[in-house]
C-alpha cells in the first residue's frame, strides 16, 4: 500500500478549521492508524493577488485509492468545503495537493506526481520534512537537499 503526502492550504474562513476539517475528512482515505499530519505554519500568498496569508501543512497516509480515485476524492473534500477556482493562486477555503504517490512517477493531463511546483515551495517542502526528514524522492534527490535556511524563515509556526 502507498504512502502518500499530501498539502493542505488555506487563506479563508478560518483556515486553521479548514485544516483541521480536511485532516478528518482525510483520515475516512487512509487506512486506520497511518494519517500524520505536520505542525501548521502561516506562509504568505504566491502570485500577485492581493489575499490573506497562508495556513499550510502536510498529511502522509497510507491508502488503498488509485492516483487518480485519490485525485478525485481531494478535490470532493475541497468542494465540500467551500473551494472555488475562480483565479489562478487565489484565495481558497482549501487546496488539496497530490504531492507523492509511494515512489510513483505520473504524469497524465489530470494529473502530476510528484507535484509540479513542490522542490521550490517551502511551504511544502519544510512540512513535508517535518513528517519525513529522510525522504528521498522518486527523482533520487534527497529532501533535505532541497531546503535552504531561507525556506525555513519564510514560515512561521503556529
């Protein structure tokens, strides 16, 4: 069974409790006794839109879901709780982010794994270290590699 990581953002509505509303909504995907979740840090927004900052974190879970079922349940939770795309690096009640799927290299028109943009964003990566510290990715590079002193200054704990 895969282990899979997964990030979790949010900018309204109260997103701590969006977060913690995702985590429960994600513990119904993983097998009993395998959903980990990262401290929550406040980041500020990508993009040039004018938007409150940031509530990320990172979950790992074992599951059973196929990439793209996983991909399609995701989505639902972000639905149910509000998500609209309407801008592109908006804000959002919540954004679900397939990160990594096991050691599984995808790349469909639904859908990338590893996530496109996660070697550069430190609200991914410095959570994703938190959760696993050793990690290698399927590209054979190391996290720890990919974390600069910078990244982590750009967080703030919660």
């Amino acid at each position: 069974m895969p282990l899979v990581f997964v990030a979790l953002g949010a900018n309204l509505e109260q997103p701590k409790q969006q977060l913690d509303s995702a985590c429960q909504a994600l513990s119904a995907l993983a097998q009993p006794g395998t959903l980990r979740v990262s401290p929550y840090y406040r980041s500020a927004p990508m993009g040039e839109v004018e938007q409150p900052d940031y509530v990320n974190a990172v979950a790992s879970f074992q599951t059973e879901l196929a990439p793209l079922t996983l991909l399609d349940e995701l989505q639902r939770i972000e639905l149910e709780q509000g998500r609209q795309r309407l801008v592109r690096w908006g804000p959002r009640t919540l954004d679900l982010d397939l990160l990594l799927y096991g050691d599984e290299i995808i790349n469909t028109p639904r859908l990338t794994v590893p996530h496109y943009g996660m070697k550069q964003r430190a609200f991914v990566l410095v959570p994703l270290a938190d959760l696993a510290p050793d990690l290698q990715l399927p590209c054979q590079t190391r996290l720890a590699a990919l974390i600069t002193q910078s990244m982590r200054n750009e967080l703030i704990p919660l």
